[in-house]
C-alpha cells in the first residue's frame, strides 16, 4: 500500500545508508522484508540484523523512542522484542533517521500457525504482567507518537462513529454502537499509567514452531491505561485462549470491557481505512470486530 507523502526507499537508497554510516556492515548481504505494516520500510541485513526506515512522517518519533527505551526493556521482558543496535542518521536525500536492530527469527502470527492458542494466551498474559510492572517514571505519555495508544476511550469516540458511518453496509453497526458505549460507559482508568505496546495484533507477534516468541514494533510504545493492550485478547485470541488470557493477567472488570473497547475501536477505525487497501490489516480489523461483538452479543 502506497500512502500519501510516503518517501520512496529502495534496496539502492539503503545500501549506500549502511556503506556510509556502517561500512563494517556495508559487505552483507541486503533482502527486502515483506510486511503489512504502513509506517516503516524493512530489510534484512546479513541473518543478524534489520534495517528499518520510516516512510512517512508521522512515524519518525518512534526512531528515537524506541532507542531510548527499548535497551532498557530488552532483558526484562519474557518473550523476545527487538534490540537496536544503531541509529542511522539522515542522509544521502533520506530526511529522517533510521535504526538498525538485531534480526528476530519468527514468522508473522497473520501467517504462521500457532499450535496452542492456550499457551499463546498464556504467554502474552505474563508479557502484559511483566511489562505494566516495569517503572514508567519519564516515559512518554499517549500522544501523536503512539496515535494517542492509551488515552482514555471517549478519545476515540468521533473517529469511532465516523468508521460505524463508513461501515454501516458491512458490519451491524447498530450492534457495534451498543458495545461501543457500554465500553464507553465502564469506569475510567484513575490510576497512573503503565508501560504498554499500544499495537498487540497478529502482525507485531511472531511465531517459531507453533509458538509465540516475540513482540515486535514498538512504534505505539508509551505510558498510558493498560486497557489498550487487552486488545489483543480479540485480535489474536479464540474466545477459550480469551478466557485463559483474562485468568491469567486478571484485569478488574472496568479494564476488560474497556479492553473490548479498544479491540472494536482499533478494528472499525483501521478496517473502515483499510477495507480496499491492505488485504492483510483488513482481515485483522475485521476479526477484531466479529470476535468483540460475539462476545456482547454471548453477555461476557
């Protein structure tokens, strides 16, 4: 998918970046990566390493933030995330910088098979856990660097309605606005916030033999209400590895439903943006939906 103001990379652009900047690494190998994500372009660099450069402006904040932060959360966290290991400058007609990170081998859970959903609930359970418990002194509250991930729902509200606009031919609407204000309707998160992804869906999880091995794209990274991160639980999750994973973290009442909330937010907005561009956010988005309103349609 190609994107208004997208600034073009090619395999030519980055090689002359790496020459330039890391001529140590200059002599390896460099493949293009595949991805459904919009913000970045990716490359694998030798087996170790990737490449990975903002494509539109919006995202060049999480460069920095990422290298900030991600160093810090690399050893406490129970599944593997991404480990910069340099940051390139701009240069050569490239606007922004750019980072470099240890390659994480995995297979995208929108395409790999997970052989236990129950172990999979289980494991981004104690992700979550260990995550939300890390100090979040000094880090970045919700704003445009995560697309505001974190902030209270009503937030989301007009950009919600807008989507049930959009989709009102596709999707029951009249069932989605319902489970929409009752999420809107649950208590507001008062306490202060904690770590989170702010982006859990099957494209930022991969997968090695059947089972989940790491997060990845910690773009949306930032301190705000946990809820957002329980979205997860519809955009990957069966309904029985839903009810290990709530057994497992054990949210209050108020957090999950608000956690539903921004299961269907996240899924109407980006599927309402995405329905006729990207086959793969699309099909994400939508499940999200079907999986959020079955379960207020079952009462849990």
């Amino acid at each position: 998918m190609t994107q208004a103001n997208e600034f073009k990379i090619d395999e030519a652009l980055v090689r002359r970046l790496i020459a330039e900047q890391f001529p140590q690494w200059g002599h390896l190998p460099l493949k293009s990566v595949e991805s459904a994500g919009t913000d970045n372009a990716i490359y694998r660099l030798g087996e170790d390493m990737a490449v990975r450069l903002p494509r539109v402006e919006w995202a060049i904040g999480q460069v920095e933030k990422e290298q900030r932060w991600l160093p810090g959360l690399v050893p406490l966290l129970p599944l593997s995330v991404p480990s910069p290991l340099a940051m390139g400058m701009p240069a050569d007609g490239y606007p922004w910088h750019w980072s470099v990170y240890r390659w994480l081998e995995g297979e995208n859970a929108t395409t790999a098979a997970i052989d236990d959903l129950s172990q999979a609930a289980t494991a981004l359970a104690q992700f979550l856990a260990v995550l939300q418990r890390i100090d979040p002194a000094d880090g970045p509250p919700p704003g445009p660097h995560n697309s505001h991930r974190g902030v209270p729902l009503a937030m989301r509200d007009t950009a919600v309605r807008e989507a049930l606009v959009t989709l009102r031919d596709t999707i029951d609407t009249h069932a989605a606005k319902l489970a929409w204000e009752a999420a809107l309707d649950a208590p507001k998160w008062h306490r202060s916030g904690v770590w989170l992804h702010g982006d859990l869906h099957p494209g930022n999880l991969l997968v090695t033999q059947g089972r989940l091995s790491a997060v990845i794209d910690f773009g949306t990274l930032g301190v705000g209400d946990p809820a957002c991160d329980l979205m997860v639980a519809w955009t990957l999750l069966s309904p029985e590895g839903r009810d290990v994973f709530r057994v497992a973290l054990s949210p209050d009442e108020a957090t999950w439903v608000r956690g539903s909330g921004w299961a269907l937010s996240f899924g109407l907005i980006a599927f309402a943006y995405y329905q006729s561009t990207n086959p793969v956010l699309a099909q994400i988005s939508r499940r999200a939906i079907d999986q959020v309103l079955a379960d207020f349609n079952r009462g849990k």
